[in-house]
C-alpha cells in the first residue's frame, strides 16, 4: 500500500487543519496592516509636522494628513496587482509578499531622515513609503480571504475568514496603546526617537506573520484550477467580462465601512475641536467599540453561516443607519455615558456584523479563477469614498455652522445604499465551493 503525503491528503480533504492555519495567518496579517496604518494615521497628527513639515503651520498638518491620504488612493492598484498575483501564481505567493511589502516599509518610515537632516527629500520619502504601504493593504484583505474561504470546512466558512476582521481591531487597539505611551514622553525624546519606537515594533508581527505564512499551501480549488490550464491571464479583464455586475454590487456594498471611518475620525476631531470633549474620552471609547467588537464578529459571522450573509449585513447596515444618529447626537450633547452606548451600537454592533460578513460575502461571489481580483478591485474602489469621508462631512459641517447632523445623514444614506446593494446580491452561504461565482 502506498502511503500519501499527508499535506496533500489534508490539502485536498480540506480538513480544519488547514482553515485555522489560514484564519491565523490572516488574523496576523491584518494585525500588522492596520497596525501599521494606524500609528501612521496617529504619528501624521502628533509629530510628522514637526518631523517633516517644520515651520508650515496650519499648512504643515494639511500636508501630513495627505501623506495619510495617499494610502486610500494606492489601494485600488494594490488591489489590481494583487489578484494579478493571488489569480496566477497563487493566494499563499500574494499573502507573503503582502506581509513583507508592509513590513519593510513600516520600518524604514522609523529609519527616515528628518526635514532638518535632508530637506525635501524627507517628505518625498514618506510618501513613497506610504504609498507602498496602501499597495500592500489593497491586496491583503482579498488574498486572505481567498485562501481562507477554499481551505475552510463547508457551513463554516464565515466563522473562519472572520479571524482575518479581528485581526484589523487588535492593530488598531496595539497602535493606540503604542502611541499613548509615545505620547506622554518629553517633547525632545518624542521628536527625536520616540515616533519612531511604533514603526520599528512591527518587525515583531512581521516575524510572527512570516512564520506563519510559510507554512500555508495554496487551496486545492485554485490548485485544481491551475493544473488544468484554466488560470486566468489577465484576471482583471476576465472579471469586468464575465461577472462586471458583481464588480458593482461589491463597490456600492462596500460603503457598509463609511461608519469606520466618520464615527471613530471624524466623531472624534468633532469632539475635540467643536464640543470641546478630551480626545482621551473618545479615545478609549472608541477602544471599548474595538475590543467589543472582537467578541461580536465572531458571533455575527457564525451567525451568517446558519441564517446567510444578507441577512446579518442587511440588519447591520439598517442597525447602522438608525444609531449614528444617537451616536452623533451624544457627542453633540458632550454626553459621555450616552457617546459609549452609541459606540455600543454602531461599532460593535452595526459595523461589528457587517465588517464580520463582508469579506466572505464578497469573496464568495467570484469564481475562483479570478476571486482575489474581483473582491479586491471593488472593495478598494469602494474604501476610496470611505477614506475621503471625514474630508466631506468636514466641509459640509462647516456649511452649516458645524452641526453634527451631516455626518449622521452621510452615514445613514452610505448604509442604506448598502444594503441595497446587498439585497441585489445572490445568496451565497449554503453554495458549495466549487459552484461559486458560476
């Protein structure tokens, strides 16, 4: 009797085994992606106007938020190039370079010379470098729901790609502590070297990742596929052909993620600059909304595997539309209790369902010859409204004597539109896996 390699056996049974391996690798992975963007996000307000925009004023901290920015308009072509990548070479290949590309340039930001050392070619640097960084998260959240969604038991496939979700919480959660504890040095260690200790500690979740990381294999669909020449060479154009309509509904549907960024960012300068609120406040209300959600997703994914996907993002986005309103309302009233029941029921509950669900739904629509690109181009044309929100609440509040109430109606109407998009969608949870996007 011949004995069987025992990786390909588990490969092709798709046994646990190799769905938690992947959850794992993609809950690392997406630690370290919002890790990293978001102590960029942190470090561009507290210290890149003194480091790289010295002597701008009100123009320097102008320019350091649209070094930020640059990453939201990167993403879309991060995301072409990776299901480039993840469509023909394979979904392990684009989670490993992803990783890497991150990592090394999170680093080297905390290796940059200053202003005052080179000049100009401080800033131009930075926002190579952070280009870079939005290449890489363009194509993480599709190449690890990919391999995640083929390798993960049928009826479970929700439960195991949401560990990739949870992983964006525990980065955002590490960058904040990681920044509260760089803020509190003196003024000349923190402009110094203290900014630049947080870039630095990502070696460590690059390290673990890559560990990880290489000792996935490549899921036995896109493997099947691949042996019977059925790859596609141009992914890209294979998707706008053959399913362009599901491009769309994966664009309008992200708008589900608008609430991620107009009630934690934008809830919090209103707070600040116009309430008058210590940011400490929504600081750690907005962790609360976090670390609550890592116990809610799992729940709403699992959930999605028994009820379906468009249920539990419908209810979410509804939920979402109704709440921002009392979460805004809170903030306006500088009511501290009520701000973190409407962080309670926006975060943990509204975005905690959709942003649970997203990534398998979207992921599940495609066909798996070009699933890493079909998610990944919607979903980064859809984050580039959601990168931009805070922006255009901003100046539709000032149009109307800084009032609170545009950013709820701007959340409420990108939620119902979701929804929308969602209800057009096919049913996708009890579809085996090789019928996907057929």
């Amino acid at each position: 009797m011949t004995t069987q390699d025992p990786t390909v056996l588990t490969r092709a049974t798709g046994v646990p085994s190799h769905g938690r391996r992947a959850s794992v690798a993609g809950f690392i992975g997406s630690a370290l992606e919002y890790y990293d963007m978001y102590i960029y996000a942190s470090a561009a307000t507290l210290v890149f106007t003194q480091v790289f925009f010295p002597d701008q004023g009100a123009t320097g901290l102008l320019l350091s938020l649209g070094t930020y920015g640059v990453a939201y308009v990167a993403r879309p072509l991060g995301g072409v190039l990776a299901g480039w990548i993840g469509d023909r070479f394979g979904r392990r290949s684009i989670m490993m370079l992803t990783l890497l590309v991150m990592g090394v340039a999170t680093f080297l930001i905390g290796c940059l010379p200053t202003y005052q050392t080179v000049g100009l070619w401080a800033p131009a640097m930075l926002v190579l470098l952070r280009i870079m960084q939005g290449l890489s998260v363009g194509g993480e959240a599709s190449g690890a729901t990919s391999l995640t969604l083929e390798h993960a038991p049928e009826g479970r496939r929700g439960l195991y790609t949401s560990w990739m979700v949870n992983g964006i919480w525990v980065g955002y959660i590490l960058a904040t502590l990681a920044f509260l504890g760089v803020a509190a040095l003196p003024e000349d260690a923190l402009y110094s070297w203290g900014w630049r200790v947080p870039f630095w500690a990502s070696a460590v979740l690059v390290i673990v990742g890559v560990i990880v990381r290489r000792a996935l294999v490549d899921p036995e669909a896109f493997v099947a596929e691949k042996e019977q020449g059925h790859i596609a060479k141009v992914p890209l154009g294979d998707v706008l052909k053959n399913q362009p309509g599901d491009v769309v509904r994966v664009i309008v549907a992200a708008l589900l993620l608008v609430i991620s960024s107009t009630v934690p960012v934008w809830g919090l300068a209103y707070a600040k600059n116009v309430v008058g609120i210590d940011p400490s406040v929504m600081l750690w209300a907005v962790v609360f909304g976090y670390a609550t959600a890592l116990i809610s997703q799992p729940l709403f994914a699992a959930l999605s595997d028994r009820i379906g996907r468009k249920p539990v993002l419908i209810g979410g986005n509804l939920l979402g539309a109704v709440t921002v309103w009392q979460f805004f309302w809170a903030v306006g009233s500088a009511d501290v209790l009520m701000i973190y029941v409407g962080i309670f029921l926006t975060i943990t509950l509204s975005l905690g369902a959709t942003n649970a669900v997203y990534p398998v739904f979207f992921s599940e629509m495609f066909n798996v010859r070009f699933r890493v690109t079909g998610m990944a181009v919607g979903l980064q044309l859809g984050l580039v409204l959601t990168g931009f929100s805070p922006s255009i609440i901003q100046a539709w509040s000032d149009a109307t004597g800084a009032s609170w109430w545009p950013a709820a109606l701007y959340t409420s109407i990108a939620c119902v539109l979701s929804a929308i998009s969602v209800a057009t969608s096919r049913e996708t949870f009890r579809t085996p896996l090789r019928e996907l996007g057929r």
